[in-house]
C-alpha cells in the first residue's frame, strides 16, 4: 500500500513538470468500458474547474463507473466527479485551498 501511494505522489510529480494529467484505471477491464473517454471527462472537469487537471483516474462504485480528475485552479485544488456513462459532473468536493505565502500575519493585506 504505501509503495503504491509513493508510486502515485511520484507519477502526479512527474505531471506536474511534463505539464500534463496523470491517467490511471481502477480496476480496468473488470467491467464493461465507459461510455465517456477519460479525456472527455477531463475536459469537463477543466471547465468545470476552471484550472488545469493534474490527476485523473476511473473508479468504480455501486451506483457505477465515475472518473476522479484532480483539478489544480486560482484558488485550489478540486476533486471532481464525473459520470462514465454520460459525461455529467456528479460532485465538486474542494481538496486544498492556497494560501498566499507573502502574507504572515491574520489579516486580508499581502504584507
């Protein structure tokens, strides 16, 4: 397990440099295929984001296949659902908010 996860911190770091998302499936081939292509769904998610995907990944669950793109925008990073089926965004959940590292102190000025 943790092999996995530094294996994973290490496929999105080398995103993050190439500029580019990094794909994975869960569970690949142990259904039948997604109606939805990974890139459609990552280009929903950029929109709907309003940043620049930086992880994507198929999932399964009960209700069925979503994929989980990471979504590095101005303000954060967002996880964002999207359906396999029909391209639809299923949930927005905020991940991390940044911070400014300019400012030190507890009020709205950057000094």
């Amino acid at each position: 397990m943790t092999e996995q996860r530094f294996l994973a911190a290490a496929l999105l770091a080398g995103a993050l440099a190439a500029g580019g998302p990094v794909l994975a499936a869960e569970g690949a081939g142990a259904a039948t295929a997604p109606t939805v292509t990974i890139t459609q769904a990552i280009e929903t998610a950029e929109q709907h984001g309003n940043g620049r995907a930086v992880e994507a990944e198929l999932e399964r669950s009960a209700r069925g296949a979503y994929y989980e793109v990471k979504v590095v925008g101005g303000d954060g990073v967002r996880e964002i659902h999207i359906d396999a089926a029909d391209g639809k965004v299923l949930a927005t959940k905020e991940k991390k908010k940044f911070t400014s590292w300019l400012d030190d102190d507890d009020d709205d000025d950057d000094d």
